[in-house]
C-alpha cells in the first residue's frame, strides 16, 4: 500500500490580497493544501472562488494589484516565498509547471510549436539546439502526437484538442515536479477531454508527477483526481478523498454544487440560488450563509473553522457535527 | 404535422486556401431530420457531437440563417428554403435561438426593455405600449429577473442574468421551438443547473420545445427526450434519450465512454484520432479510421441511416446485425 504519498507541495496558510479602488480583496485566504507524489489534487469551485489566484501564487505570478501576504510553499523542502526572483525562474517550468484553459493565447501565433518547446528545454538545459528538438519531438509523440507535423505546424494550424496537447507536451517537457493545470480541459469536447484526461494520468504514473487540477467541471474533477478541494469566496470549505467527498460531502456548498449537476443529481436538480459573492463586500461570517439553506444566526457572525471530521476529510461548518450524525443515521438505516 | 422537417440538407461554403486556390468544405451532407415535436417522445431534442460535426451549421439550415445548397426544408409541411425573408414571418417567430455568448448577442447599447421591445414590436405590431410593457414584466419575471431590471443595460447584468435577458427575448414571442447553441456550455455548476431547469419550466408553462445543441451530454440527458448525433456532417444515430445505454454506432457509445464519471475507476477511454478533415472526409463510413470495431466493408460503404427499431435510426454497417 502506498497509499501515503511522499509530500512534495505543501501549501501553508497562503494568502493573496489584491488591493483595488473598492477596497481589499482577499482572493486567497488561508489556503492550505498538500500534494503527494503522482497524486492528483482537483481545486474544483464557481467562478470567481480563488482558484485560478491559488493556481498562479503558487508560481509567484500574482498579476498587480494583487500580492501574496503570507504563508509557505514547501516545493520538496524549499520554500517558493523565500526564493529570489532569479531562482524562482528556475522553478517556473522547470518544477512547477501551468497549463492554460486557453491553448491559442499560450502560444505565440508566429513561431511554430516546436520552436516554444525547444525554447523552454534550453532556458533550462544546456543542450545542443538539435538536442532540445529531438527532445521536443519525444514530448510531442507521447502526448499521442504526430511529432514531425505538429513539431513544424504554427499554432492556428492544430486543431483545439492538438494544441491543448502540444501545450501540455510544452509544460511538461522538463519533468516539473507538480503540474498545475487551470481549466485545461474545459471547454474541450468531452472525447478530447477524456484524451487529455487519460494523458495527464499515465503521466502521473509513469513521471512521479504530481497534479493540480483546476477546475469547475465536477465530472471531470470525479474522474482524474484523487483527492478534492473546494473552494468557495476564496476558502477552501472542504477538502477529502474524492470519493468521499463525492458520495457524502460535508459541507452545505459541496452537497449543493453535486444537487446542481445533472451527472450527480438523479431527478429533478436543486441548484444553489444566487450568485457566488462579490469578493470586496463579503459578509462578516461563513460566505456561504447568504445562499444556504441551513443559514442560522450564528452562520452570519462567526467564521467556521476548517475542521477534520473523518480521517482525512475536512469541512468548514458550523453544523459539521449535525450533518456527521444525519450520515451516519443513514448508513445504519 | 410534423413540425419541421429537412430533406437531405446539405450545405458547403468554398474556402480560399491562398490567393489562387479554392476549396471546398461539405459542412452538412444529406441530413434528413424530422422534428416532430409534438409526440412526447421527441418534445426537446439534443443535437450531440464533436466541434467541426457540423451541428451549428445544421443548425443555422434548420433556423433558415443559411440556405441550404442542396435539400429542402419544411415547416409545417411547406417548402421554406428558398421563400423570401418577407414571407417567413410566421416561421421567425416559431423558432428562436439562443447563442452560447449571451453577452455578444444583445446591444449594449440597448436597455433591456428595448431588447425585448424589438420582438414584440416585430411579430406583436398590434400591442399597445402598455401590452407591451406588461409583457416584459411578466417574461423577466418568468426567467427569475426583476420588472426593475427593465432600464438596466446588459453590461449592469451579471453573465448569468444576461443568459436569461437572452433567454426572456427568445420566450417573449411565444415561440413554438427555441434552439439553444450550446446555451449552457462553459458555465458555472449553479449557473447551469439554475438554467437547465429554466429551461423545463418555460417548457412546461409555455408549450416551448427545445434543440439543446450540445456536447454536454449529461445536460442533454436531462432536459431531452430525443438525443440525434452528428459526426463528419452527417447524422450517425438518431434514438431516444433513454435508450442511449442501447446505442449501436459505435461513435455514440465512445461519447458515452469519454463522459468522465465517478463510479467505478474512470479507466479513460477515448477515441484515438482526431475528427477528420471537413475538406476531406475519408472514404466509406467518415467514421471507419476511428472506429474500434470496423470490418471491411466500412471503408468502402458510406453506411446509410436506417431504421433500426421505432424511433431509433443508426448509420452503421453492423447496426441490426447482431
């Protein structure tokens, strides 16, 4: 059994604010995660809930005005935020790697995909420029790619599923550590998805790699990771193994986003009311409170910790003990 | 009466490939679809299938936005592909759509009143102002806005109040089929479960019936009684949503298999390959390179559609043959 993965991300307390002319927006607060080798960690949420910030001050690359306050970010024992710019170049790319959801704008439109990918292998390597493209070509095959076309091709010239390809080819064309990919299968036809999907899995087997999937597709968070957190107004409200999570979410959030998608919710759906909160103007107590059903007073004062309820899982509750005792009444019955 | 029906539509658009070079691209080949929207069983239909399969453009022939370069189209039983604009009244305001960017599809520079003026103003000529007021009130009501929003402009409109703004103009004129081009696509999961079931509601109490063109096959599950799926410009199957577990392309059921699913350990299988070329369709079955379970026959034999049980039609060779 290895079911105890060798940590190599550890997230600790990571906070970014972005300061805009309406005020402090926290869109990280408090993130705390972990990822173990060749496991898949999917930050699944709405729109708007933090994940892509999480996703980039992971690599430092928080966009003005925003500003990671505090926190660590353990990369195999090196803390990120202590690193000076010149060796947080390094790891960009070379350790931690990002996919977009938007392959056209990840590549320049006037120089051809092989060219980025030998760009990135001798940034980082010293290797001979004939070296880095045949590296480039054995990235490219085993993304299922034909090398020697796609190699020469411009981007315009690959379809959308290709170039998503070519780009992850690109991304893990050093062997990073930890691949983050944000939303890199949205939008893609779901045979394209699943292509992608089965990529990215023999990868984390065959390479150690570890990876963090980005993500407001459920379904697609079910079928990759191993486990889930969720993320809503820039917290993490529950976190466990996928499936867990999946057949007995904790939290009101998690159990409400499952009832809104017709892959998880038999009969007619429930979807939550409203729209995910303005991040400037949240109210002082649990985020979720203005939209969930069990809103109580105390829900709209005080902020629900994180908490550890099964082993592994954890939800950010007020009344996590209440819905405890309603599973496992369930189970007996 | 069947509600509408296509005939063999095909269309194609010629492509300049460099300055001296033409080519040709068959978008839609011999489609022949019979939306009978009346029986229970084909109420709201799902047009499933790739990017580049063609279902927008069948869609803009089904919607006469394009006219067909081969084929006729009947609505309620009357030739209309080649009837000029002036004569479609009646079939305009039978049939709406909804575009997947609501955001590019209203004015900003309109109100929403005035967005869903327009309509009223062009199929209702008889309304008195006040009718028409009470209308709008009454639709953003139905689609979960409020009669304030009446001045708002779409850019004061969160992204999912702007889908309903476009869902309420598609509803206002009392449309007989509304086609949703992937309406709900790349949404939120709240947002799109809230829409969906919009969606059945105006379909309840109006009468509206749906073509949800979609790839999102689990939202199409949900809100159709009839599933058609396009592959390389051509229908492959035509069945009913709840037989889909019983579909015979093999096409059909490699989209069931790449839908990503909890239970069980997810063993990814896709299709290897890539959709092929519309300039360049391979020959026999458009399918064959792709297909797991090919014989000979296929890659010389266009297999046609046919009928393989009540309701359910199928373009395969080995379709039946079991």
């Amino acid at each position: 059994m290895d079911n105890v993965h060798k940590q190599v991300l550890e997230v600790k307390n990571l906070s970014a604010n972005f300061y805009t002319s309406r005020g402090l927006i926290r869109a990280a607060d408090n993130i705390n995660f972990n990822v173990g080798q060749s496991e898949c960690l999917a930050i699944i949420g709405e729109s708007g809930a933090g994940k892509s910030v999480t996703a980039l001050s992971l690599l430092r690359l928080v966009p003005h005005p925003g500003r990671i306050e505090e926190g660590e970010i353990n990369l195999e024992g090196r803390d990120l935020l202590q690193l000076n710019p010149k060796e947080m170049r390094r790891v960009r790319g070379e350790d931690l790697a990002l996919v977009f959801q938007d392959s056209l704008s990840t590549f320049n439109p006037v120089r051809t995909i092989g060219s980025h990918i030998c760009e990135t292998i001798t940034a980082h390597r010293k290797l001979s420029s004939a070296e880095a493209r045949d590296m480039a070509r054995c990235k490219l095959a085993e993304m299922g790619l034909p090398a020697e076309r796609s190699f020469r091709s411009f981007p315009f010239q690959l379809s959308g599923g290709m170039r998503q390809r070519a780009a992850l080819a690109m991304a893990m064309s050093l062997h990073p550590r930890v691949l983050i990919a944000d939303e890199a299968t949205t939008s893609l036809d779901v045979t394209l998805q699943a292509q992608i999907l089965h990529y990215l899995k023999k990868h984390l087997q065959e390479c150690c790699m570890s990876l963090l999937f980005i993500t407001h597709d459920l379904a697609a968070a079910a079928a990759v990771a191993d486990r889930v957190a969720v993320m809503y107004a820039g917290r993490i409200v529950e976190s466990g193994p996928v499936r867990e999570v999946f057949r007995q979410p904790l939290h009101p959030y998690t159990s409400a986003l499952l009832r809104s998608h017709p892959s998880f919710c038999p009969g007619r759906l429930e979807p939550i009311n409203g729209s995910p909160p303005d991040l400037a103007d949240l109210s002082p107590g649990c985020a979720f409170s203005p939209r969930c059903l069990k809103g109580r007073e105390i829900c709209r004062n005080k902020v629900p910790s994180l908490q550890e309820l099964w082993p592994e899982q954890q939800a950010a509750c007020h009344f996590h003990q209440a819905r405890k005792n309603d599973l496992r009444e369930a189970a007996v019955t | 009466m069947t509600f509408l029906r296509g005939e063999r539509l095909a269309k194609s658009y010629i492509i300049s490939r460099g300055w001296w070079q033409k080519e040709e691209i068959q978008a839609v080949h011999d489609v022949s679809l019979d939306l009978d929207l009346d029986i229970e069983a084909g109420k709201n239909v799902g047009l499933v299938g790739e990017s580049g399969s063609g279902k927008s453009t069948l869609v803009r022939l089904l919607s006469r936005l394009e006219r067909p370069s081969r084929g006729c189209l009947h609505y309620r039983g009357k030739e209309i592909s080649t009837l000029p604009e002036k004569q479609l009244t009646s079939f305009r305001r039978q049939v709406q759509i909804i575009f997947q960017d609501a955001a590019a599809s209203l004015n900003p520079r309109h109100p929403a009143e005035k967005i869903l003026a327009e309509p009223l103003r062009n199929y209702f000529p008889a309304f008195s102002r006040k009718e028409r007021r009470d209308k709008i009130d009454q639709v953003l009501q139905q689609v979960g806005l409020s009669p304030e929003d009446r001045k708002r402009y779409p850019h004061e409109f969160s992204g999912g109040q702007q889908r309903r703004l476009a869902i309420a103009r598609a509803v206002i004129v009392n449309p007989f089929l509304v086609i949703c081009d992937e309406a709900t696509s790349g949404l939120d999961v709240s947002l799109q479960g809230q829409l969906l079931n919009l969606f059945l509601d105006l379909g309840e109490k109006f009468g509206v019936h749906y073509l949800l063109v979609s790839h999102d096959l689990p939202a199409v599950r949900y809100l159709c009684q009839r599933v058609v799926v396009m592959y390389a410009g051509r229908i492959v199957e035509d069945l009913p949503a709840n037989r889909l577990d019983a579909s015979l392309h093999p096409y059909t059921r490699a989209l069931l298999k790449s839908e990503p699913r909890l239970e069980g350990s997810f063993s990814p299988q896709f299709l290897p390959g890539e959709p092929p070329d519309s300039s360049a369709y391979p020959a026999g079955c458009p399918f064959h390179p792709r297909c797991p379970e090919r014989i000979e026959i296929c890659a010389r034999e266009q297999p046609f559609l046919k009928e393989i049980s009540a309701r359910h039609r199928a373009a395969c060779h080995l379709a039946g043959k079991q």
